[in-house]
C-alpha cells in the first residue's frame, strides 16, 4: 500500500469527486442509522488509535451490493444528522483492487469539511448518520452508492462495478441549528419564525426602515465567541427591507458556508462578532453599512438588508 504522504494532496480533488457526482442518497430526517455493519465491512481491519495513522488490511476484490458500517472505535456526544457539516480525516481505497486513492495523516493537518448532504457521495453520507464525533468507522460503499451511477471515476482508476473501502476519524462536528436559550428582542425588529428545520421565516415590519444598524439575539448560544478573523461556519438568509423577498440563503441552498467577519460587508460584521456559537441572531442592516448606492447581485442600490444567522461553529 502507497505512503500516506504521496496522497494527502489529492484530499481536495478526491473531495470534489465525492461531491461533484452525487446524486440524492436514502439519509433519513431521524437518526435511525440507513446503514449498518454486514460481511464485507467487518472484512476490513483496522489497527491503531483514533488521531493517528491506521494500519488498514481487507481482502481484494472486496465487493459488496449494499453500503455497510463497521464501528472500529466509538465516539460520544450528540448523533450525526443530515445536512450537518463535519470535519473528517480517511483514507479511500478501491475495494477491487486495493489501491489507495487517498490517505491522510490523521494528525489534525488534513482534516477536511464535509456537508453530510444531497451534495456529497451517498454512501459517503449514508455511512457517518448517526455515528458521533471520536468515532472512527469503516465503510464499505456499494457501487451504486458511489460512482456508479456515473459509469465509474477515470481519475482515480474506480470502475462502475467498484466498492470503495473507507476509513474515517470524525474529527469535528458542527451544530445543525442554533441550540441557544431563547431570548426576548426588543419591538421594531423582524419577527422570525422556524420552520421544524429551523429554517427562518422573516416577518418585515410595516413602516420606514431604520437608519441605523440594529441587531437582537434571537437565540444565545454558550460555544466560543466569534472574533473578527474568525472563520465561521453558519446558516443565513437575507431579505430585503422595501421589496420584502429573500435575495439569498444559505437554507435554501442546501449547505451552511463559512465566513470571516472582516471580509463580509460592515454590518454583517458587526452582527457576528462577538457573538457565540449556537446563537441565532437578527440584523437589520442599513445601505451605509451594506453596499450602499451600488448594487450587488440581486440586492438594488440603497437597500437596507435584514439578515438571520444561525452560527454553527468556528474552524
């Protein structure tokens, strides 16, 4: 098997492959786990402890109809759910022929993001619901569950009749909403309901939008507070004042994203920093503080913007 330092690199080519040729996978709205452990993932053994390099053997050509789930070290905290955002060190071989496709340190230097959503590989998804953070697992990914469906991956020599063996230290999680305490906001700001995703809807006040910046917490979470450089991950939708109507958001697009405050626009800024993870705050962001008398995007010049965030977690 290949030295694990002559594959690191390929981490960010092997991540937009899981996630460029996916298509909607089985995951499940509850945390009933859509895979568990089977004959072909309990084939592949693992030897090492979590955070370090994993000795990994299995049998070629190892070949399985259904994606399967082998608990190899267990993890604690809350369970994994869908759309959530975590960060993962593994290593990805072709069950056929053994060959590595990519290996990672395990040290913490290589962990990456992944968005357990319709965006990613469904075994890769279907295969880390409902295991928790410090676990590390082994996956065994039916074709079907990979790249299968698209006739197979040229560039990493994986055929469309392939499994892929997988093994995976969940390194980090981040909340899939705002887990904060609930607090009251002062009259005159947006009223915002949730959907039971968590989703805002934002209810515009009737009269004039305010001239200055205004920010109410919504929810306040107890996580670390996030500073200016800060890179933060969360969920976000914007409205605008006059016309009423959603220009952008992070729900609606499926994926949170991350930010860092000094490089959004001034009151979005303003609105983050500061403030705690598993918070939900609302921001009432007027054109001085936004993009002024230019236009951007969908957002007219002279607009004043009302944005929610739910802040997940800070890299």
């Amino acid at each position: 098997m290949r030295k694990a330092s002559a594959l690191i690199a390929t981490a960010g080519l092997v991540m937009a492959a899981l996630t460029a040729c996916a298509s909607p996978g089985t995951a499940q709205a509850s945390c009933d786990a859509p895979v568990s452990a089977g004959a072909a993932s309990e084939l592949v053994k693992v030897s090492g402890d979590f955070g370090s390099a994993p000795e990994v053997t299995f049998p070629t050509p190892l070949k399985s109809a259904s994606t399967q789930r082998t608990e190899v070290i267990a993890g604690s905290g809350d369970n994994i759910v869908p759309g959530q955002k975590i960060t993962a060190e593994f290593n990805l071989y072709n069950g056929t022929t053994g060959a590595a496709i990519q290996q990672s340190a395990f040290d913490g230097s290589t962990a990456v993001p992944i968005i357990l959503n319709e965006s990613t590989l469904p075994g890769f998804v279907d295969g880390l619901l409902c295991a928790q953070v410090g676990a590390r697992v082994a996956i065994v990914i039916a074709p079907e569950d990979a790249f299968g469906p698209a006739g197979g991956n040229e560039q990493f020599q994986v055929a469309a009749t392939d499994s892929l063996v997988l093994v995976v230290d969940i390194v980090k999680a981040f909340l899939p909403r705002a887990d904060g305490a609930d607090q009251l906001v002062a009259n005159g700001l947006p009223a915002v309901v949730l959907d039971a995703d968590g989703t805002p809807g934002i209810v515009v006040p009737s009269g004039d939008a305010p001239t200055e910046l205004e920010i109410g917490v919504l929810k306040k979470g107890t996580g670390a507070k996030v500073l200016e450089d800060s890179t933060v991950t969360l969920n976000y939708t914007g409205v605008l004042w006059k016309e009423k109507t959603v220009f952008d958001s992070s729900w609606a697009n499926g994926s949170p994203v991350e930010f860092v405050p000094t490089e959004l626009i001034p009151g979005m800024a303003a609105a983050l920093t500061g403030q705690t993870v598993g918070s939900q705050i609302v921001a009432v962001i007027p054109p001085t503080q936004a993009y002024g008398k230019t236009a951007s995007g969908a957002v007219p010049a002279d607009s004043t913007l009302i944005f929610v965030f739910d802040i997940l977690g800070i890299n």
